[in-house]
C-alpha cells in the first residue's frame, strides 16, 4: 500500500535490524505515524491496546514479539513466558495462537545462540506468506467481482464491507479488500459502502483511509444503514473478513457482521468472506458455541475519538452513569454466508467446502 507515494507494509524491522516498527492505528486517520517496539512487554501491549489490529497482523506482532523476547533471553523460562505473555492479549483471532505455535516449532528445538536469529527469521517468513496469501485471496475474489461486474452495464459493483479487514489488518492488500483493491486496479469500476463499525470506528477510520489513498470511491455509512441500503438494491456484493473460522464454515468477525449477514440474506445479496488458512480453527466446529468472544473496555463504548481543529480528542457520548456492555465479535453461522474467499479458491462455507480446499486439514 502507498501512503503519501511511500510503500509501507504494516510491520517491519527497524533500520537497527532488531527493532520492530508498526503504524500506529489508534491515531488513523488523524495522524499517519508509526511507533517501535523493542520488547516483549511492548509488543503485547501494541496487541492489546489495538495500535496494531486485524487478525493476521495480530498474529504477526506476536511473532516479531517472540523474537524480541529471543534477542533479550533465549532461555526456555524466556521463550514460555513470552508465549504466555502474547497468548493472553486477545481471545478471538486465532492467527496468533497459530502465529505463536509456529514461533514454539521455529525457536524450541534450537540452541539458545541460535534462537533469536530463528525466530526473526519465521516471523518475517509469516509476513511474506500473509502478503502472497492475500494475494491470492484478492485473485480469487477479483473473479466474483468481475461476474458481477458483467451484468452492470458499465455501472459501478456496489461493495458492502464491515471493520477494517483491509491492508491495516494483514502486512499488505488485506483480504476483504484484496479483490476491491484487484478489481480497482482492473479498471472495474468499483464502489464501496463502509460500515463505521463501532465502537472503535475501524471502518471509518481505517477502511476509509485506505481506500482514500488508493484512489477506490468509497462512501462512510453507518452501521445500521446496510439493510436499507440492500432493500433499496444499492448493494451488489458484500465482503468481509474473519477472526476465526470454524471447521464447517462459522465465522467470527467484528460485531455487527452478523446482522449484515442477516440483511443480506433477506434481500438476496451474495455475503462473502475472505480468509487466509491461517484464520481457519480446525478444533472448532460450532462456531456460535465455541468461539471465544473478547469483551472489551466499555469506555470504548461510551466515548469517541475525532478530529477538533488540529487536535485529537476523547470525547463522552453516554448518558452520565449509564454503563456499557462491549462484546467484540459475533458469530456468523455458516448457512448465512454465500462463500469462502480463501488463498486456494471459493469453497462453500461447509465442512466438505473447507475440507474439499483443505484435505490434508480435514481428516
Ligand atoms: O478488533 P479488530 O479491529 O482486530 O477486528 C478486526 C476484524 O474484525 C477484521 O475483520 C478481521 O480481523 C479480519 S482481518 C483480515
């Protein structure tokens, strides 16, 4: 993605050759900058906090965390608790229990003299995978688009996507938006309706920006306008992302995802989602039962950040008093969604989908 005619991917090791420096996406749109990260502690922190966010880069700064760690104390009680640390930041996106698992495989069995060297090593194989895996993604989408596309007339393929499952969310494309970003690039002619996506506004803030500097039209809704906008056939094709994919094709996303999921059906709008293998949770097969739904702060709810003149503000928006629940994911069972955008293809969102993508997973 370019930023200002610059290239950026979202992580990266800093010009010292071991630190690592990240965007800071509490402050987008507002403020383009970027923090670094130089130990465990700081990378769990980025996690937890959401100045890095979206499942796959989750799973990346978890990664370049075990690393830091390595680079400080290779020992055994270093690399568990670093494990442990990074574990515990968020529940739902599974890619970082798969990002530290195969930082676990990549480091353990190697002399510590050698495991900070290994483990910056498949933390930047993990980046370049998630970059051509996106990739892919975006090259399989770009096909439903352009069927779409086929039937419009030269009239723009009205895209609905929810949260920021784009570029911020992955190293580079996002998968949600890899084939926006593909069919953009095509000449199709694309336009996108971007749930605001609250509490935390990623689709306002992130999504929006994105798009922006990508040059794709792109209208800010908010998040109760897509039914309407699906009643009125003003929505084409939606496209979101996941945190965490069940075996038989549920999946969970930022809240909200289901009641999308909901309209699109009613109205007959095609509800895809996008996901690299690395989101899929083969032990799970209920996702509404089983996936674990990370509740965060309620002055996420109760508050909102923005622009007032040149400077960032915090704003109160409840009623004085009044608390706020906060769960940030929903599940959206498999029957609602029309398909599965994967690196490997469009599978049903179904065991034998999944299972016909992923043989030598679904055994
Ligand atoms: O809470 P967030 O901002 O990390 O939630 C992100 C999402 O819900 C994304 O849609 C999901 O991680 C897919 S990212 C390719």
């Amino acid at each position: 993605m370019r930023i200002n005619a610059t290239a950026y991917r979202t992580i990266w090791v800093a010009q010292d050759g071991w630190s690592v420096e990240v965007i800071d996406q509490i402050k987008l749109p507002h403020v383009f900058e970027t923090q670094t990260l130089t130990s465990v502690s700081e990378a769990a922190r980025a996690i937890k906090d959401m100045v890095v966010r979206g499942a796959p880069l989750i799973g990346a700064t978890a990664a370049y965390g075990v690393a830091l760690a390595m680079r400080a104390n290779p020992s055994d009680a270093a690399l568990d608790a670093a494990l442990a640390l990074l574990g515990a930041t968020r529940p739902t996106a599974i890619n970082l229990q798969w990002a530290l698992k195969e930082l676990d495989l990549a480091v353990r069995l190697l002399p510590p003299e050698e495991r900070a060297v290994g483990a910056y090593a498949r933390a930047a194989q993990i980046c370049d995978d998630d970059v051509e895996t996106c990739r892919q993604i975006g090259a399989h989408g770009l096909k439903l688009i352009e069927e779409i596309a086929a039937t419009k007339n030269g009239e723009p393929v009205n895209i609905l996507t929810h949260c920021n499952a784009g570029w911020l969310a992955t190293i580079d494309w996002g998968t949600a938006t890899a084939p926006i970003y593909m069919a953009h690039d095509a000449g199709i002619p694309i336009h996108v309706w971007v749930d605001e996506t609250r509490p935390r506004n990623q689709g306002a803030a992130l999504t929006a920006f994105e798009l922006g500097q990508h040059g794709v039209p792109h209208h800010i809704i908010v998040d109760n306008a897509g039914g309407h906008l699906m009643q009125q056939g003003q929505v084409d094709l939606c496209i979101v992302g996941t945190d965490r994919t069940s075996a038989r094709g549920d999946v969970a996303n930022k809240i909200g995802t289901y009641l999308k999921a909901l309209a699109a059906q009613d109205n007959d709008v095609p509800f895809y989602v996008a996901l690299p293998h690395t989101t899929i949770d083969w032990s799970i097969e209920d996702g509404v039962a089983d996936i674990p739904i990370e509740e965060r702060a309620p002055d996420e709810v109760l508050t909102m950040q923005g622009r007032c003149g040149d400077e960032v503000v915090q704003v109160g928006i409840g009623a004085p008093g009044s608390p706020a629940a906060n769960p940030a994911f929903d599940v959206t069972p498999a029957r609602l969604v029309s398909g599965l955008i994967t690196e490997r293809g469009v599978c049903a969102a179904s065991q034998a989908g999944l299972a016909s993508l992923y043989p030598e997973k679904a055994s």
